[in-house]
C-alpha cells in the first residue's frame, strides 16, 4: 500500500477529532472535556489524537476554536448578505440564533466562549485564537455597516456592541432557556443601527 493511499483519510481522521472536539467544548466547556471523550465521539483512536494534536488538549482547543470562528463566520456573512439593510439583518440573525439554541435544547451556545473561559489566563495560545475571533466577527459586522453609509467612529463601535450584545444575550438566552434575550437583543440592535444612518 502506498504512502498516498494509507494517508487518504488523515485529513478526514483530523477534521472529525476537530469537530468533535468544538461540539463537545461548546456544550461542556474546556474543563468538562477530555481527549478520550474527543476521541470516542470522533471515531477515532487517542493515538490518532495526539499524531494530529501533539500538544493535547490545549493545541486541539485551539483548533476547535478556529472552526467555530469560521462556522459563525460563514453564517454571519450569510446573515449580512441576506439583506442590504444591516438593521434586518442583525434582527434575522438574532432570530435564527434563538431558533437554533432552542432546537438543540439549549446548550449549543457561542463555540467560542465556553471554550475559551475555562482556561482563560492559563492558556494564552486559547486566548488569542478566542480574541482573533471576535476580531473577526466585529470586522464582518463593521464592514457591513461601513457599507450601509455608517461613519466611523460610530460603525466601528457599534460592530463592537453588536458582538458583545450577541454573546451576551446568547449566553443569557441559555440560562433562561428562553429565546427572549436574543429576541430583544436583535431589536434593540436594529433600533441603535437605524438612529446611527
């Protein structure tokens, strides 16, 4: 068998284990999880695990993050793109999240916090990819109400509300198990977007 043909699932073999691994993070948290949970839920040996992460579980958190970042992302652009009018967008947005966290039930929050708080200031590899996220997520934001005709200041510190409303209400909205918070968040978002044009 050839080197080709006994490496074709690798990647598949990595992308499971980082799947499984940014689910389970983002409904049990960083402390709640093991690599052998990681692994069991991946189909995947823990020797396959740490040939992927060989620096463990704090590596494979990482990684989780950057595919969390770049789920929300995606949906965060599609949810901007969706209407030209960045007030609908950011109330539809909200609403497809409250819809989203009570069809799993509740648990299935922000990939990222709950990832990233556990090992906060113990783990600076974590925090940084945390951080580049809500980078991320403000800068997509931002362009879109750059885009709508919001000046800056106003633009780039509404992109930063906007992001901490939405995790903030995610976050409450869990709790409560109630789609409320992010009802009123979308709203009350839409409202301080259409005073900013």
């Amino acid at each position: 068998m050839s080197t080709k043909t006994k490496n074709a699932g690798a990647p598949d073999t990595r992308a499971r284990i980082i799947r499984a691994a940014s689910a389970l993070m983002q409904r049990q948290g960083y402390d709640g999880t093991g690599i052998k949970q990681i692994a069991q839920q991946a189909q995947a040996t823990l020797g396959s695990v740490y040939h992927f992460f060989p620096g463990g579980k704090q590596e494979l958190a990482v990684a989780a993050i950057h595919h969390g970042d770049r789920e929300f992302a995606e949906e965060l652009s599609a949810a901007l793109d969706a209407d030209d009018d960045p007030a609908a967008a950011l109330t539809a947005l909200c609403q497809d999240l409250a819809a989203g966290l009570a069809a799993s039930d509740w648990p299935a929050g922000c990939p990222i916090t709950a990832t990233a708080l556990g090992p906060a200031g113990r783990a600076p590899d974590i925090q940084a990819a945390a951080a580049a996220a809500f980078a991320r997520w403000r800068a997509l934001v931002h362009t879109k109400l750059r885009t709508a005709g919001i000046p800056d200041p106003a633009a780039h510190d509404l992109a930063h509300l906007t992001i901490s409303t939405i995790e903030g209400a995610e976050l409450s909205a869990q709790v409560s198990q109630s789609t409320e918070p992010l009802e009123i968040a979308g709203r009350y978002l839409a409202q301080l977007v259409r005073a900013a044009r």
